[in-house]
C-alpha cells in the first residue's frame, strides 16, 4: 500500500487508511483489544533516488514498534540494500 499506513482488524478486515502521519514522528493509538484479539499496520517508506546517494551500497532499516498498554514492545525490522554504480 503505497504512501500510507493502513489498520487490519476484525471491523477493518479489508484495511482502512490512517490519516495520521505520526506513525513516523512519536507513534499512533489504534485503539482497545480483548485479550487475544488481533489487529496489524500496514506501512511503507520511500527510499531516496539513487541519483542522490553515494557510489555503492546503502543500507537503510524499517522498524516498526508495538508497545501494548502494560506488556513489553515489541520490534519488527526489514532492510533494503541500494546499490549506486560509479
């Protein structure tokens, strides 16, 4: 889903946009869950043109970050190589 952060969850099983864009600067509250109920985020991030990057590879990380109310985070991480030829 490009250029946005979508919810998942038994009223939204389809996805529904979020019109946040915190979820990049401090987070966004998806709501209250019953023990063991489900729900999941669905984001993208844009990389920069290869035209602006150095000569050869750069790594960059995604991670995303779920704090429930009174448990532990927890964290999920995808990396993307670039490569830029000289």
């Amino acid at each position: 889903m490009p250029h946005g952060t979508h919810l998942y969850n038994s009223t939204n099983p389809s996805g529904i946009l979020i019109a946040s864009d915190n979820i990049s600067s401090g987070g966004i509250v998806i709501g209250d869950y019953a023990p063991r109920a489900g729900a999941y985020i669905l984001f993208s991030v844009a990389l920069p043109f290869a035209d602006t990057l150095q000569c050869g590879w750069t790594d960059y990380r995604a991670v995303g970050v779920v704090h429930p109310r009174g448990a532990n985070e927890y964290y999920n991480t995808t990396e993307s190589d670039v490569f830029r030829p000289c």
